[in-house]
C-alpha cells in the first residue's frame, strides 16, 4: 500500500491566503474552514498569481453564480494545475465534466442509466460485504496490537473497489488507480513535464483495458460505453477512455475523503458518536450533514472570455476554484453553518455541485457513504482519535478529506 507525499510545489509556500494562496499547499486544507471563514469576511473573491493566474470566490452567492454561467467560464478544464490541458471545448478531455453545452447534455445522457438509483440499489449488498471484510482486518490488527487507520485501512478502500468492480478493471490495481488519482488530483503544483507523464502512463494503461474488453467483451460499464451509440455512431477510443478517466477520478478519492471526514466528525465528537450509535434513524440527516460540512469536492473553470465579475477583472484563461465546501459553510445560506447538526432537518448543500455539472455518481456516492458509516459505527462504537488532531493528514488540492486517520477502539 503507497501512502503519498505531498508534491513538490514549484512555487513554494503560501505567504498570504487573500492574495497568492494555494490550494495545493498542505496548510489549506488542513485549515480550510477557517481560510474560507476569514477570506469570507474580507474578500470574497482572493485572487493569486500561481498557475497563470486563480481566482477563488468563497461565498454561496458567488459559486453559485459562476457554476451557472456557462458563457464567461468553461468546464474544459476543471483542475487547476501547472498544465492546461489542450482538449477544446466543448468537449474536452474527460466528457460530460470537462463538457460545455449544449455537447454536455448529450455526453451526460450517455451515463444517466447505469448510475440511476434503480441500478445503484443492486450494489448495496456488494459494498456491505467489502466493508465486513475490510472490518475483519481491522480488527485481526488490533488484537494483534497493530495500530490501525480509519482511511489507510478502510476509507480508501471502499470506492477503488466498487468502481473497479463497475468498470470490469482487475481489483489488484486498486494501487495503481489510487496512484493516477494521486497525479491527477494532487500533483498539480510540480514541473510540468513530469505532469505530462503521468496524464501519458494513465492514457496507456486505459487503452489497454479498452483492447483487453474488445478482445474479451463483458456485462460491465466499459462494455457499455464501448457500445453506445452518440449520434448513431459508436464512441471512439479516446471518449471512452475518457469517460473512465472521469469515473476513475471522480469516484475514488471524492467518496473516499467524504468516508474519511465523516469518521473523523464522529472520532473527534463522541457525543455525536454516541447520539447516531444509539439512534440510527439519525443515520440519513446526519450523512447530508457530513456532505454539507466536510464536502470534499471542489471543481474549477476556466475564464472563457475577459470580463468583470463584481469588480474583479476576470481574464481569458485563468482558473476560478468553486469551492462548493466554502458554499455549504456559508452563514448567508446555512443557519448554524458552522456547527454540525447530525438532526438537521432542512439542509439543500451543494456537495454535489450547482448547475449543469451536479454530480451523477450521488446515488452511488450515497450509498458507499451510508453504508460505510453505519458498519463502521455497528462494528465499533466506541473509537476514538488515536492520538491529537495533529496526528490526522489531511489531502492537498481541490478534494478535500483525511488521509491518513489513526483510530483507537478502547476495551479491545
Ligand atoms: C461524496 C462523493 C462525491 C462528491 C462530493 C462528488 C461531487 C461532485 C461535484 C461537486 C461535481 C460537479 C462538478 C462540476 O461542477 O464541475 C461532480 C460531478 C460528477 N461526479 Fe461526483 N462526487 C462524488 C462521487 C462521485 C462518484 C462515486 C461518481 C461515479 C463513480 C461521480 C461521478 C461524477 C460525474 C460523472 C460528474 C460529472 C457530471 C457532469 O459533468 O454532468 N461522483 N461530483
């Protein structure tokens, strides 16, 4: 199992977050709520020069706005990193995210039926006997007195798991996948070249899983995007692969930092613990209060054309963060947003996006994050943060979530 360092970032620590901030630094997400809270107060959109230039509004407002407005900034790229990549719009690299309109809505078409509640259902027996054996290990660990890790040891592994299994990839290259969302998502403030490799190693490797399914075609997600027709014809290779790039992405570390954080709320607030082990009909209230609170995703655009956005003079090419998490702590939209009310009854977040763009995995995500949580709690419930908050790591870039997260379970 690889456990990540932080990139090396080519432009070097963080020297003021309203005006040269970084997401990918490792103090950001560690301190997030209250970089957000502070730049909220102050300026509302921070601006910094890194990366050709980012732009990072911070109120529900503001995001709200821009992941509207699909004239002044495109989804063709929606990682804010040291490469742009150089697929035009409105298609872009990884279709339907990195797709504008009107391509997107046909592209998004494609990928309603397989990821519909109906179709999702079938997985929750598959998910509950994962996390009974990934349970099993943990618990052969600590009566071996083995320290063990609610994200090394659990989290990270549920979403590799099932999205492979979708997809018809081989399980044991659950490390190399966790390896191409770790370039992707996280290696985004090193030297460029070495960007360019990584994006050419994934490509490869998804290429020959399409010849591998072409040669031995089966009942899986791969098989039917090799089959489905967009405007009476079949999709081509690099779409395809594509498509599984954005599945690979957007369903690994997104579901596994929301699994993660949520086991840290309920590791650090043991009367919320106690609460939701003794009163599980709490269970569905408080997985929409953990996807508010500690949202993982946040997506980017670029600036489609020059022009004003509230005074900030907005120019062709830069990236704008969505922090959709700084949204869902937004005082303006949220009464008691910075508390974390696991009863909270009226709670429209925005986790899962705003707009065109809403996530189409929240079915899946849903599940995978119930699931998790209640076996968790039922298999041990009364753990607790092995050490302080310090000892917790947490991702760098625009998903946020605990990766390293030591548990201990009293009494055992
Ligand atoms: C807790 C877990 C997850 C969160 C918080 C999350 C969040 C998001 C967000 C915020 C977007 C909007 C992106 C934008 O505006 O540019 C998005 C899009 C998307 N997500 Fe998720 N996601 C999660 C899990 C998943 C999973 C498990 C899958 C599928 C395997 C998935 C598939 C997608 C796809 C395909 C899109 C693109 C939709 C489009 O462009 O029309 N997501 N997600």
């Amino acid at each position: 199992m690889t456990v990540y360092e932080p990139p090396v970032s080519i432009y070097g620590p963080v020297t003021d977050w309203a005006t040269d901030f970084d997401h990918a630094d490792p103090a950001y997400n560690r301190n997030a709520h209250a970089i957000w809270g502070e730049l909220r107060d102050t300026c509302p959109v921070a601006h910094s020069d890194r990366y050709g230039g980012t732009w990072l509004p911070v109120t529900h407002e503001t995001v709200r706005e821009i992941a509207y407005d699909t004239e002044n900034f495109t989804s063709r790229a929606v990682v804010v990193s040291t490469v742009v990549p150089d697929d035009p719009a409105p298609i872009g690299g990884a279709p339907p995210i990195t797709s504008d309109p009107p391509f997107h809505h046909d592209a998004r078409r494609l990928l309603l039926p397989p990821f519909s509640p109906k179709k999702i259902a079938e997985w929750e027996d598959e998910v509950r006997i994962l996390c009974h054996s990934l349970l099993d290990a943990m618990e052969a660990k600590i009566a071996a007195g083995e320290p063990v890790d609610a994200a090394l040891d659990y989290a990270q592994h549920i979403p590799v798991n099932v999205i492979s299994r979708m997809l018809g990839f081989p399980l044991e290259d659950d490390d190399i996948f966790r390896g191409f969302v770790h370039d992707i998502l996280e290696s985004i403030n090193g030297e460029p070249e070495e960007r360019i490799r990584s994006f050419e190693r994934i490509d490869a490797y998804l290429l020959a899983q399409i010849e591998d399914h072409r040669a031995n075609p089966r009942d899986d997600l791969t098989s039917y995007l090799m089959d489905v027709e967009m405007y009476g014809e079949k999709l081509p290779d690099n779409m395809v692969g594509g498509v599984i790039l954005l599945l690979l992405v957007a369903g690994i570390d997104t579901t596994w930092s929301a699994i993660g954080s949520s086991i840290w709320h309920l590791a650090t607030h043991a009367d919320d613990r106690r609460r939701l082990v003794a009163d599980p009909s709490l269970m569905t209230t408080a997985i929409e209060e953990f996807l508010r609170a500690y949202a993982p995703v946040t997506m980017a655009r670029l600036v489609a054309k020059d022009h004003d956005f509230h005074g900030c003079p907005m120019k062709k090419d830069e990236w704008v963060l969505l922090p959709f998490p700084a949204a869902n702590l937004d005082p303006a939209e949220f009464a008691d947003a910075d508390k974390v009310l696991i009863d909270r009854q009226e709670n429209r977040h925005a986790a899962f996006g705003l707009g065109i763009h809403r996530c189409l995995g929240s079915n899946l995500a849903r599940l995978e994050l119930r699931v998790a949580v209640e076996e968790f709690i039922a298999r041990f419930p009364d753990f607790e943060l092995d050490g302080t908050v310090d000892d917790v790591v947490w991702s760098v870039g625009q998903i946020r979530g605990p990766r390293e997260l030591p548990v201990r379970v009293p009494n055992r």
